[in-house]
C-alpha cells in the first residue's frame, strides 16, 4: 500500500483556486507547484452592452448560454442600459439551450426555464441538441461563447442550416509562455507524480502549438496521473491520447485531490 499523497510532487495548472488546491494538497503531505496556464478573461463592457442590444432588439428565438460567468456578464449590462426586465422576458420567450451548472442556477434565480441542458456539460451535447433548421422555423440563434472551439462550433451551427449571433462578453489572454514551457519540461522530464486540471483549456494550452505532445503523452501513461475536476476535462486529455486518468464523481475541488489521495494509497 501506498501512502497516499505524502511526498507526491503535484504540479496544479489552474490559476483561479490554484492556491485553496495547493493547500488542499500540501495538508495531505504532498508537495504542490503551481504552473497557471489557464490564461486570463478580461471584460469587454462595451461589447457586452452591444450583445445585449442586439438581443433585446432583435428578440432571437433560440439563445444559447455556455457559462454562468458570461450570463451573469449579460445581465450586468441589460442594468447598465436600464433594460435588464426587458432582457429577462426576452430570455423567458426564446428557447434556452444551456450548459453548466452554474448557467442552470443562473436561470432558477430568474425563474427561467431551459428547453434543453447539456446532459454531460460538454458543448457537443448541447450542440446534438439541435436539430436541422425546419423550412416554417426561424433559424437565427444568439449565442453566448467563453473562447473554446469557437470556430468548430460556430461551424457545426452553420451546417445545420443556423444563422449565428456570437456574443463575447470576455477577450481571452494567453498564459505566459515561460509558465507553459515549465510544466512541459517538466512532464517530459518526469518529475511530478500527478497533474492537476481543472479545465479543458488548460489541457489544451499545454498541448498545443508543441511538438512534445507525443513526449509529454507518454509521460503521463507511463508514470505522471493526469488529475481532471471532472469528465469534461477527462475527456478533453483522452484527445491528446492520455489513458492514465483520474477523476472524482462529484467535481469539486476537494473531492478530485481526496479522489488522487486514495487513488496513491492503494497503489
């Protein structure tokens, strides 16, 4: 039997808790490091205010919400242009097609009511949802993007016969590449025991655009445990060909390192 984290070297590639992870880890005798490569939001107030016009204007029949962060965002700015009950019953009349958690609460706290909820909290799900545009149905969808795939999915939308609004309350800020590279050598070096994920953006800004992909691949099947929050992210490692997953039931936080603990004290 193992001893579970005690000693453990546990690389974390969040930003935002990274430090509540870390502690998290260090009190079940590991030894954290952080290497943030999540990159940054940063609010686009004047482009939010436009997607919310260009909602409430044009009332569209379908509107897809992808996170809690970006409603909550869209509603800021209906206040702002002192149209937030009409942003509200504009959204009471479409059709809700949503994804995540925190987005459903984001609606029970307005009394809305989706037609649909991502099964699995994936954007695919969600987009399977739709059906080809009917020839007596309006076929333009408003919908609220983080930054993931946002070409694949304005394109599967397009091929099912939709016209897009895409609204981007946020701009995304790449994560420092000496931070990236860090944590790429050191995967390939093998000198951590487990990584740490708690988003599929952070897989994919240490898999992209490197041509240790395959190196890193076998580092983490061979020896380092790739530690996701949840199966979105789980799911987002398999595509770059890492088997050697661990992942909690219940995605929080604390249930993936209690999950990655046991996990070490059994092998």
């Amino acid at each position: 039997m193992g001893k579970g984290l005690e000693n453990k070297k546990i690389g974390i590639a969040a930003s935002r808790r990274a430090e509540a992870i870390a502690v998290l880890v260090q009190k079940s005798g590991g030894i954290p490091s952080v290497h943030p490569i999540q990159g940054e939001l940063h609010l686009n107030e004047k482009e939010s205010e436009r997607n919310v016009s260009a909602l409430v204007s044009y009332s569209y029949p379908i509107v897809i919400l992808t996170t809690g962060i970006g409603a909550e965002t869209l509603e800021r700015a209906a206040e702002r242009l002192k149209c937030h009950e009409e942003f509200i019953q504009v959204l009471k009349n479409a059709k809700l097609v949503v994804r995540g958690s925190k987005t459903v609460n984001w609606l029970k706290k307005h009394h809305l009511q989706a037609t649909y909820v991502s099964e699995d909290g994936t954007m695919n799900s969600l987009l399977n949802s739709l059906s080809p545009v009917q020839l007596d149905y309006s076929n333009d969808i408003f919908i609220q993007l983080y930054n993931e795939d946002e070409y694949e999915i304005k394109f599967r939308l397009e091929q099912l016969g939709y016209n897009i609004y895409l609204s981007k309350p946020y701009q995304y800020k790449e994560p420092d590449q000496a931070v990236v590279k860090k944590l790429r050598r050191q995967i390939v070096n093998r000198e951590l025991d487990s990584v740490i994920f708690t988003s599929k953006t952070q897989v994919n800004n240490l898999f992209r655009d490197t041509d240790l992909d395959k190196k890193m691949a076998d580092s983490f099947n061979e020896k380092i445990i790739a530690t996701a929050v949840g199966k979105v992210t789980a799911r987002q490692l398999t595509k770059y060909g890492i088997n050697n997953i661990l992942y909690p039931d219940n995605e929080k936080m604390g249930a993936m390192v209690i999950e990655l603990r046991n996990y070490l004290e059994k092998v």
